[in-house]
C-alpha cells in the first residue's frame, strides 16, 4: 500500500466518523466542530484526486463562511434544544426515505464507475491531462463557456434568496425612534413652529 492509499483511508476513515458524530453529538456546537473537520478530511480527499481548486473552494466557502456562521448563531442564539428533539421522531420517516435514495444513488454512481472504466474521456467535456491543462483552468472553461447561463441564473436564484431572506427576518419595530432625514429637511416653519396666544393672568 503505498503513501496515497494511506492517506486515502486516513482521510475517509475520519470524514465518515466526523461525519456521522455531527448526527450523534448531543451538543450542538460539537456537531458543528465535527462538520468543520469532515470538510477539512474531504479537501483532503479532493487534493488526493488531483481536484485542487474544489479543495480550496471547500475550505474557503463552506469551513471559512458556512460552517463558522452555523457555530456563532448555534452560540449565539437562545435555542431550545430540547424542544428542537423532541420532533425528531416525526420527521424520521421522511429522513430515512431520503437515506435510501442518497445510498441509492451512490450504488448507481459506483456500478456505472465499474462498468465504464475510462468514464473521464467519454463525456462531453473530456477531462484533460494534468500536463496540458490545470484542474482550476479546466473547471474554468468548462463553467464560463459552456455553462455560463446556468452559472448567471444560479447567482441571480442565490442572490433573490439571499434578499428574500433579509426581508422576512426584518423586523420594523414602533417603540424605537428614527432619524428621518427627507422629513426633517422638508419641515416648515409653519409646522415646526406652534404660536401660543396666552391671555393676561393665565398660565400654558
């Protein structure tokens, strides 16, 4: 077994143990930590493949931004736990279903691997060699040549949920005072201003 396959196993062994303790720690911090390091064991993996760029990407995008957002609001906001359990029975039906068609899927996947062994040279966008061509500047031409379509309505598709969100988590609250600056540069004399006609020996 040489030094890649051990490291093939080193970094698989981890990401399928990590893996599966974001699911079985009590602790949801935890959880998120074990979710930090199967990302990390994955862009391992992906560095082994030869697949550089979506290593670095997965570092930068989900272990840089996604994972350390899921820790601050875990830590930060006041959720009750329990109550979050106590529901877990009543989408366990639904859960499992997807689990077998995500283990349906990956059977799939690996047959076909199986029975076409040089899967990389048939497709419609052959993979090129490592010599003729960078794994960063392949993914590039593919994405902005053939797919620069998809590519643009999948950032605009993020971008409205991205708004979207903002909006129903905007929250206009009445009880604060605001600082209205069109308002306070229109206002007149006449209405900023009350003339009070107090008649001899009375008070305001």
């Amino acid at each position: 077994m040489g030094l890649q396959a051990l490291f093939f196993y080193i970094f698989a062994f981890v990401a399928v143990a990590s893996a599966f303790m974001v699911i079985a720690a009590r602790n949801p911090v935890h959880s998120v930590l074990f979710l930090i390091l199967t990302f990390f064991n994955a862009a391992g993996l992906f560095l082994l493949t030869g697949a550089e760029f979506l290593a670095m990407i997965l570092l930068v995008v989900y272990v840089g931004a996604v994972a350390v957002l899921f820790l601050f609001v875990v830590m930060m906001l006041d959720i009750d736990f329990a109550e979050l359990r106590a529901g877990v029975l009543e989408y366990a039906p639904v859960g499992a279903l997807i689990g077998v068609i995500l283990v349906a899927e990956l059977i799939v996947v690996l047959a076909g691997n199986a029975f076409t062994s040089n899967a990389a040279g048939t497709g419609a966008s052959p993979i090129p060699l490592p010599s003729e061509r960078t794994n960063t500047a392949a993914l590039g031409d593919v994405l902005y040549t053939n797919y620069i379509y998809f590519f643009q309505i999948a950032g605009l598709i993020l971008f409205v949920a991205m708004i979207g969100a903002i909006v129903l988590t905007l929250r206009h609250r009445t009880d604060i005072k605001r600082q209205d600056i069109s308002r306070q540069v229109a206002r007149t004399p006449e209405a900023s201003v009350e003339v009070v006609k107090v008649k001899p020996g009375q008070g305001i």
